[in-house]
C-alpha cells in the first residue's frame, strides 16, 4: 500500500464505495448523498465529500473533473474512455480497448514517462437524439 495513513473502517464509507461500483452513472457526490442518506442518519454531505476523497487518496474510485460544474465519481479505476454528452451531462463509459501505444508515442516524442492519459469525447448522446 502506497498510503501510509490508516483509516478506521467505516460503514459509511464501504457503502459509498459499493455503490460507486453498482452503477455506471458517474455520479455527483450530491447524488451518492441521496441514496444513503435514508440508511445513515446523520449522514451530510461533507460527510460524503470526505469519505470520497479517502477512498481517492486510497486509490479506489476516481474523480472525473469535466462536464459541468460539479465533480463526477467512477468506481472503475481500470484505464477507459469515456463519453460525455453536452446536452445532458450523461457520463457514458466505452467499449473500446484502450490503445497503449500512445503512452510509447508520447515518451519517444518527449523523453517522459507516462503513466496513464485520459482521454473523452464530446457530443451528443443516442438518448438526447430522440
Ligand atoms: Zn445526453
Ligand atoms: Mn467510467
């Protein structure tokens, strides 16, 4: 583990992250904070903010930071693209391989080493054309 910092295991905090990984809707913290606030009493949103950015110093979900205001979270932290539609904000994940030759492309052009990119594409999803 590169995190040295221990954290008590709390309740909370694996429910935030089971239902990360339930659904592929790329949600807001406001919207993981709607789920459970019924099953947790108490539960607020910094709450939540805290727990989520635990879980991202832990290396467990990641933090999708374009398309509209707010911050998305995605509990697949395996390499792929996404998809993000302008009209309604959906965040689509790709099934499409992702091409790791451009990681080599990159470090022969610059002398650096990449680690991982992140790549998204813009538009207009299937549901928004009718
Ligand atoms: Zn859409
Ligand atoms: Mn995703």
């Amino acid at each position: 583990m590169k995190n040295e910092v221990k954290y008590k295991r709390s309740r909370q905090r694996e429910r935030i992250l089971a239902l990360l990984r339930s659904t592929d809707l790329h949600p807001t913290a406001g919207w993981i904070y709607d789920q459970l606030k019924g099953e947790f009493k108490g539960l607020s949103l910094s709450t939540v903010y805290r727990n989520l950015s635990i879980l991202l110093g832990q290396g467990l979900i990641a933090r999708l930071e374009y398309g509209g205001t707010f911050g998305r979270f995605d509990g697949n932290v395996s390499p792929h693209y996404h998809f993000i539609c302008e009209q309604c904000d959906a965040v689509l994940d790709l099934p499409l391989p992702v091409d790791l030759s451009l990681n080599k492309k990159v470090d022969a052009a610059t002398g650096c080493q990449t680690k991982f990119y992140r790549l998204e594409f813009y538009g207009i999803c299937d549901q928004c054309q009718g």
